[in-house]
C-alpha cells in the first residue's frame, strides 16, 4: 500500500505557491495595464510637479490657439487644458478650437490628481494680465517696439545660460523714453539693483505668479510693499546692469526685460512670457511721451 502521509501537505503547498505566483502575474499585468492607459489618455502628464517640466514652462502655444482665448472667459483653465491634452503643444488638438472641445477636455482632466495646483497655476499666468508694459502715444511720433521668442537663447555674461524671459526691444535707442507699466494688479515685492537685471521691480499679481521688469532707466515714486494697478507706472525703459555697480548703463540697447516666475514649493519657476506678451499685445494704455 502506498503510504499518501505528506503528499496532501505538498499539494496544499503548490496549490499555495501556484496561487500566489497567478496573483503576481495578474498584478504585473493590472500595472502595466494601468500604465498603458495613462500612456494613452496622456494622464501621466499631469501631476504636482508639471509645472516644472519644460513642456509647461515653454507654454508652446500658435496664432490660432492666441485667437481663440482673446474671446474666452477663463484663458488660463483653457489653456492648461490645450497643453495637456496636446503634451504642451506638440500635436494637435483634433477636436477643434471650440466650447464644446473644452468642456469635454475639462470633464477627462479636472479632479485627477495635481488638477488643482495646476489650474492655480495656468490661472496665475494668463488670467491677471491687462495691460501690454509698453504704454502707446497718446499724440505725435509713435515709438515702436518690438520682440521675439527668445526663451532659452544662449546668454554669456556671468556664464553661459538660458534667457528666462522675452526682450521688448525700443525702436529708438533712447534711455528714459518709453514708460513701462504694470501688465498686472498687484504687490511690489522687489525694487533695486541686480547685476544681471540692473534697476528691476517685481511685482506678485492676485494669483500668486511674480512679474519681474528689468533694465530699467528710472523709478515711478514706488516702494516695495507698495499695491499697484493694472496700467499704473513703474518706472522708464532703460539699459541698465551687467555690472556689480549701480547705475551702470551701455552694456546693451535700451530693452525691456520681461520675466513671469511661478512659485512651487520652495522653486521658482521661470516660464516663457511671449505669448502672454501677444495676448495683451493689443491692449495698450496711452499716455505722453516726453522725448
């Protein structure tokens, strides 16, 4: 007779070991399915730190996207949406520019994680802007400007690195000249001399996100801590910094410095202003130039 003592203690054993390795390979596959379908729906962009990604900082956007929130009530949510569902700019958007696509896209991305700070964010950037910086005449010669993408273009003075920030450049190369106002509502958080930024303001708008105005000429009678409005005046287009001395001018044409910072966490995150620039490039307030 053969003797079965043990053998229903080793079955047990396998049916166990077999259990548990099913078990895994179901959790193998639930994961890599999950990650597919992040993968697919583009969820995976989207998290805390997405603000931090040169995607978002870049904020790629195009003249059709810019004409569409010109008449928008909340540029800012639907512009987060835009960059998320076309992973920041570099496909397209199939549904179309419309209300209905937004509405649609706002159902699929708001409540997932990260949302929230998210949108505070996008909002920040687009919804407190008014003004252009750069007032119009109100009568006589009329003083262009002008301005380029140039995010990340290469600068050298105190070491190579990226340009933070888009340069309205004067068509006439004259310190003084032109006004600058406030593109925003807002705090004065900074005022005075930075080597790179010469005589610089920064301004910390409704939404949280710091506009930063450098190489100026001169001051409006404005401290730090004073409240600003959206078109007050901050100061006079200048040529000023590059150098550890105050005052110094020379080092480059007369320009505007113009830098939008987010805050995340203990970061600042520097993201690219051109197109905020083209979105209120047509919104001027006009005033005198004295030349």
């Amino acid at each position: 007779m053969i003797s079965l003592k043990g053998v229903v203690p080793d079955m047990r054993q396998r049916r166990l070991h077999n259990l548990v390795l099913l078990n895994l390979i179901l959790a193998l596959f639930l994961s890599i399915g999950i990650h597919e379908v992040l993968l697919l729906g583009g969820f995976s962009r989207l998290s805390e730190d997405t603000v931090t990604k040169d995607g978002f900082r870049r904020q790629t956007l195009n003249e059709e996207v810019l004409s569409y929130i010109q008449n928008t009530k909340d540029p800012g949510k639907d512009l987060g949406l835009y960059l998320l569902e076309t992973d920041f700019g570099r496909d397209r958007l199939d549904a179309g520019l419309k209300k209905e696509t937004f509405l649609g896209l706002e159902d699929k991305w708001a409540g997932r994680d990260g949302w929230d700070s998210y949108l505070k964010q996008c909002r920040g950037i687009w919804n407190d802007v008014r003004y252009f910086p750069i007032p119009q005449p109100s009568r006589g010669k009329d003083y262009g400007v002008s301005y380029v993408d140039s995010w990340m273009f290469e600068r050298n003075y105190g070491g190579k690195r990226g340009h933070e920030g888009t340069d309205i450049m004067a068509d006439e190369n004259v310190r003084g000249l032109y006004p600058v106002v406030s593109m925003t509502d807002g705090v004065v958080r900074h005022k005075g001399w930075l080597e790179q930024g010469g005589w610089r303001l920064g301004i910390v708008a409704p939404g949280g996100t710091y506009f930063y105005y450098a190489h100026l000429d001169s001051y409006a009678d404005i401290k730090e801590g004073d409240t600003v409005r959206a078109g007050d005046l901050l100061g006079y287009m200048g040529d000023t910094g590059y150098s550890k001395k105050e005052g110094t001018t020379g080092n480059f044409p007369v320009h505007l410095h113009v830098g939008i910072y987010l805050f995340h966490g203990d970061e600042e995150i520097s993201v690219d202003p051109y197109w905020v620039l083209r979105f209120i490039e047509n919104r001027k307030i006009k005033c005198v130039y004295a030349p």
